[in-house]
C-alpha cells in the first residue's frame, strides 16, 4: 500500500503538470510536505474541458453515496490495480475521474522488533513524480485514491504494494476519460529508485516537517535487504 508521501518541493509543479491553480488552490496553496497522511487535503491535478487544473482534495476517497455518517467507514486511500474495476466505489472513477498526484517520495515500514522501521523511497536523482490517482465529489467533499500495483525490484523486500509512479508522456492520457486507463498501467514499474531507513519521526502523522526524511535515531544494522 501506500499510506504516506512527500511533496517536499514548489519548484516545477504547475510547470510540469502543465497545469493552472484552480479554484480550491487559489490560497496558499503550497507548503512543502514531508508526511501527507491519510485524510489530509493535498495537490491533485484534474483536467476539465482539456484545461488541467491543481485542486485541493482529502487523501481517503469517499463515494458519493457514502454515509457520512457512518465513522466505520473504511479508509479507502488506495485502489489496486488488480481490482479497481470491480469495486463499486473506485469503478465509476477509474473510467471518468482520474488525476495525477504530484509527489517526490512515499514512506514504508519494515517490522523489526516492537518498533517499525520507516524507509523513505524516492526517485534518483530527485525529481517530481506523478502517482496514478482517481478521485469523487460527496457533497462539498472531493476526495482522492492512490493507485498501487506490484513493487520493483527495490521495494518488494519490504511491501508487495508500491504506488503506480506513470511514466509523463502518460499523464494527457491518463487524465482523459476517452483513453483505454489499462493500457496506461501496463507500464512496469520504475525501477530508478532509491530507499533509505529515515527517523521514528515520520511514524506520527502529526510530524510534518524535514526531520521526517532525516536519518534514523540510531544507525540501522545491515540494509533493507538483509533485516
């Protein structure tokens, strides 16, 4: 799965996305993120009318016809690919409302002991990536799911989820709801990434700050393969 991420960088964004701000970005939209987690808003880009435009969205998709009411809801901020289809509450969205996540980095834990261990991976060298998402309207609530297929080679030892990273040339694509979305996600995943042990620090989603990607508190025997 993928359960938090890094935006940690302005520059580029509306360049690369070829996008414009849109109407719930058009305040302060930007501050760098080093650990958006799971029901916080955070950047999307949607294209209306061939215009793509950078919105503020929740991390946790909610159908439109979810009870709001209902706190047993569960927490849907991923989609496999495998199955996006057939759920009920991705379907409709994959075919009509896709967008892109901008994002640098996501986080995964490696269970080690009675603490978990958080590796940070990212592209190298550093870049701005663009996830795979899908995205709804529940009232005044618009709402996003991120993507996630098998790992490459990096991050299977750890996870046998990672999020779909699309290639650019995919993105027009991806964001048009006249184009065949299978073909796009047949890409095999990157494999120029990079994963690091980082602090505790990220394990608290209250944390949002640099000190989340900064090394761990104490050195880390071995590497990811070998723990």
């Amino acid at each position: 799965m993928c359960g938090r991420y890094t935006l940690t960088r302005q520059e580029g964004v509306i360049e690369e996305m070829q996008a414009v701000l849109g109407m719930t970005a058009q305040s302060a939209w930007w501050k760098p993120r080093f650990n958006v987690a799971p029901t916080q808003p955070a950047p999307v880009v949607i294209a209306h009318d061939g215009v793509r435009s950078i919105e503020m969205m929740r991390w946790g998709l909610v159908p439109h016809w979810a009870d709001k009411g209902d706190k047993k809801a569960p927490l849907m901020i991923n989609a496999r690919v495998e199955t996006v289809e057939s759920k009920p509450a991705f379907r409709d969205a994959f075919h009509r409302r896709r967008c892109l996540v901008p994002a640098d980095g996501f986080f995964e834990w490696k269970r080690d002991g009675k603490t978990p261990l958080p590796l940070y991976f990212r592209p190298e060298p550093r870049r701005l990536v663009a996830f795979a998402g899908i995205w709804t309207r529940a009232g005044e609530t618009t709402s996003f799911a991120i993507l996630t297929g098998p790992p490459n080679a990096l991050v299977a030892p750890i996870h046998d989820r990672m999020p779909i990273v699309l290639p650019h040339e995919a993105y027009a694509a991806w964001l048009d709801p006249a184009a065949d979305p299978h073909a796009l996600l047949a890409v095999p995943p990157v494999g120029d990434w990079r994963g690091d042990f980082v602090s505790t620090r990220v394990n608290s989603a209250a944390h949002d700050d640099p000190g989340c990607i900064g090394p761990p508190e104490a050195p880390v025997q071995g590497d990811l393969f070998s723990r």
